[in-house]
C-alpha cells in the first residue's frame, strides 16, 4: 500500500488525495487522444471517464439497423468474462474449448443436413465475413484443380452472386476473382434463377446465394438456384458448386421454415456459413462455415496446430482469437435447445409483422418485405417519394432524436434510384419497444408533414 502510494503520487500527481473523481487528474481533464500518457491512473477513474464517452455512442438495444446480439443473459456474460484469457488457436492448451467448437461445428452440420451429420468439416470464424472468405477459398481451389487436371487455363475465376454483402467483394478483391453481381431485376429482392444462365462459364468457382439478403431481409431461392444450375448443367456440361451466405437465415430458417429446403438437402450446396453473433444469439465475434464432406475442403487450405500431444487440422485467417464467443455459442445451443430458438424467432417475427401492419397503414409507405417466410424484419420505401413532402433520411433524423436507429440506403446496383428503410426485429427487442417505436414513426410524420413546421423544427431546434 505504502508502495503503492509513493508510485502514485510521482506518477501522477493528487492521485490519491482528489476528494471525488471529477475533481480529480483524470475527470478533470480532457483525456488524452494522441500519445500514451507516461503515467498511470487509478482503474476506477479511468474507467468511469471512458464509460462516460461511451454515453456517445448509440444505445445498441436502439440499433434496430443491426442483425447482430445486443442482448445477452448474465450467464453469457459470465461465461465470456471466466473465458477472458482462453486462446481458441491455443487446442493443446484449452482442449475443452476445442471440443466445444467442434461440438458446435457438429450441431449446426445437424441441423443444416448434412448428409454425414457430424462427420462434416466446418470451423468457428470471427464471423461471416471470414467463414465467406474460407467458404470462397475453397470453391477457388476446387475449380482449380479442377481445371489443372484439365490442362485448361485456371488464371479467370469469376464468383456468380446476387446483391451480397461486402464480405464477397472483399474475397472477391483480396483473392483475385472476378464478382459476377447479377443486377436486382425490377420487383425482385435478390437473385433470380433465370439470370443464371448469362453469368456462368466454365471459369465460375460458385454461385452464392444469400438466404437473407443484407438489404432486403428476403431469402434467395436456393432451391429453385440449383434447379436451374443443373438445367445449365444437362446442357453445358458445366457443374457450378453452390456456397449458400446464411449469415442471419441459418439461425432462422431451420426454426421458422424448416421445410424450406436451402441447406445441405439440396445437393448441389457445397458449404454453408452464418453468423453466430446474429440470430445465433451469440455476443460479437463469432460466425460458422461448414463444408457438406470433409472432400469439398482442400487439404492443401488446411493447417495443422498441436493439440493433445497430436494435431487438429484447422483452416482460419486469423490465428490467436477468444475462445468466450464459441463457448456462449454452446452454452445457447444447450441452454435454448431447438425449441428456445424456435420461440424466440417466432416472437420476433411475430413483433415484425405487427409492426410491418402499422407501417402499411401508415399511409406514405410501401412495403417492400412484410416480415413474413424470411427474416424478422421489415423494409419499406416511400409510396410517392417525389409528392410526400419528406424523405425517408428525414424520417431517419427525426426517430434518431428519440435515439432510435433506423437507417435509409439507396438499393443495390441498377435500382440505386430507390431509397429504403430497414428495421432489423432480434433476440432482446420486445413487442413493448416495437409499439414504442410505431407511435415515435407516426408523431414524426405528423411533424414531417405538417406543412406550418418551420425548417428549423425540422432539424430538432425546437422546445
Ligand atoms: C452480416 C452479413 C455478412 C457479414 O457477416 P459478419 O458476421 O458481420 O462478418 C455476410 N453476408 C450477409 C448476407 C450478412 O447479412
């Protein structure tokens, strides 16, 4: 203690005898942004003034812009703190934690079809982007091996896909292949199998389809997606392999729609990637790719690590990673069991449709996704966007004064012209903050379109 004190009071001066914080070194000062200050600082302080900036950010359980868990039990949190000092790369010394991720890997080969079940090859990732760039990898590899055994040239791979997520051109771009983005035909909230045929040649390593596209909330046809690959199969001789991007659907369709047949049922599905940190319940961090067979994943993209004396295979871009996501993962997986996740994505879709009800009746808005046979979650645009008087960046601004998050973005390629609105329903948003939400919506139209509003009320300057 007496150390301690001498330390303090050298390193950082009054540290010790400031009667309240705020009066104090650190929170009576701006905080330092540039350099790492030379001294130190009492934990409590330090943190204090940080939580206080974090005040700034947007309250997450607003964030109805995000798929991804802002609500977590206790018990999530206590098993992601006890996990704070566990390596995931680390299986020779937190075995147990790499029997839970392979667990997990088991599970969702389960309940994603597999045809072997458990025998399937997957692994945790930090998430969909970096399962998309394995799942990517792989078909890459696969073609061109393909192709060399061919004696073909193998130097123009193109990936076909729809409106993807950013993560795709990312794989796209890292690893030099062409994105073949088929355009959103008028009407349509993702790819359509009839596009198919004038995108695919024999240098396409995949078509991805997205069950719960990024911008719309609706399923792809993954079905239907295959069905017209094997048509252009029978008469080009082409067999294109089928990455399915079920980011947000994978944690929902085998619990809402499970007789929707776009996981490893249909056949020509190679590997499946979701994001466990989305409606897999899981805290941030944490996504899954899984391949139907151990042979779709090539063994040379495979890595061996020290694990039990001997070596696990591993295939990741990223080496040391915390272990506490996979475990929360495992915990909900048991804590939930399928019928927990069935009711809490019913409930979500439940509070999605009463709130895409409200929208439509709203008056200015068309809906574009009801939340119904996809994602919980609604979008919509402006009925007459040119005559409403307001648009939807307006309404944005003025539910964000209540602090609710709901973003306008323009539509993907060709229909860049449409502006929507997009309100993500998840894990740990009640029926009672949606209703909440629709009188916010409706007192903000009467402000926006009540034509003897000032410009300067419009911008939040008023009482
Ligand atoms: C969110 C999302 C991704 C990226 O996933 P992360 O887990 O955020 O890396 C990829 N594809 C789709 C369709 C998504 O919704």
């Amino acid at each position: 203690m007496a150390l301690h004190k001498v330390k303090a009071a050298k390193d950082v001066e009054g540290v010790e005898d400031a009667v309240d914080l705020f009066a104090g070194p650190v929170g009576s000062r701006v905080l330092p942004n540039k350099k790492i200050p030379e001294g130190h600082a009492r934990p409590e302080a330090v943190y204090e003034v940080i939580r206080q900036e974090l005040l700034l950010d947007g309250n997450a359980a607003q964030n109805l812009a995000t798929f991804c868990t802002t609500w977590s039990e206790d018990q999530v949190r206590r098993l992601m703190a006890e996990c704070l000092g566990k390596n995931l790369i680390d299986k020779d010394e937190y075995p147990q934690t790499a029997e839970i991720e392979a667990r997990c890997v088991a599970m969702l080969a389960d309940l994603w079809n597999a045809p072997g079940g458990h025998a399937a090859m997957g692994c945790s990732t930090t998430g969909s982007s970096e399962a998309a760039m394995l799942g990517g990898l792989a078909l890459k590899w696969r073609w061109r091996d393909r192709r060399k055994a061919e004696g073909k040239p193998y130097d123009r791979p193109n990936l076909v896909c729809g409106p993807v997520q950013i993560c795709w051109e990312k794989f796209a771009r890292y690893f030099d292949v062409e994105l073949r983005q088929v355009p959103l035909e008028p009407g349509a909230t993702g790819l359509r199998p009839h596009q198919l045929e004038r995108y695919v040649d024999e240098n396409t390593i995949g078509v991805v389809a997205i069950l719960g596209v990024t911008f719309t909330c609706d399923y792809e046809p993954v079905k239907a997606i295959s069905d017209e690959l094997g048509r252009i199969q029978a008469t080009t001789g082409l067999d294109i392999p089928i990455h399915v991007d079920a980011a947000s659907g994978g944690f929902i369709a085998p619990f809402l729609h499970p007789h929707l047949a776009w996981d490893f049922r249909v056949e020509r599905v190679a590997s499946i990637n979701s994001s466990g940190h989305k409606y897999g319940m899981a805290p941030l961090g944490v996504g899954w790719v899984v391949w139907r067979e151990p042979e779709l994943l090539p063994k040379d993209l495979i890595f061996d690590v020290d694990y039990l004396g001997g070596s696990m295979p591993t295939f990741a871009l990223n080496f040391s990673r915390p272990g506490g996501e996979v475990v929360a993962q495992y915990y909900l997986f048991l804590r939930l069991g399928r019928q927990g996740y069935r009711e809490v994505q019913e409930a979500c879709a439940a509070s999605a449709q009463y709130l895409a009800e409200q929208i439509a009746a709203m008056g200015p808005f068309k809906l574009l996704y009801d939340g119904k046979g996809a994602l919980p979650a609604v979008s919509y645009t402006l009925e007459d966007p040119a005559g409403a008087g307001f648009s939807l960046y307006d309404l944005t601004e003025q539910l964000r004064m209540r602090g609710w998050q709901v973003p306008s973005y323009p539509l993907p390629a060709d229909r860049q012209d449409t502006v929507i609105q997009r309100i993500m329903i998840r894990h740990g948003i009640g029926r009672d903050q949606i209703a909440l939400l629709v009188a916010d919506i409706r007192r903000s139209l009467d402000r926006l379109t009540t034509a003897t509003v000032s410009d300067a009320e419009r911008t939040g300057f008023h009482h």
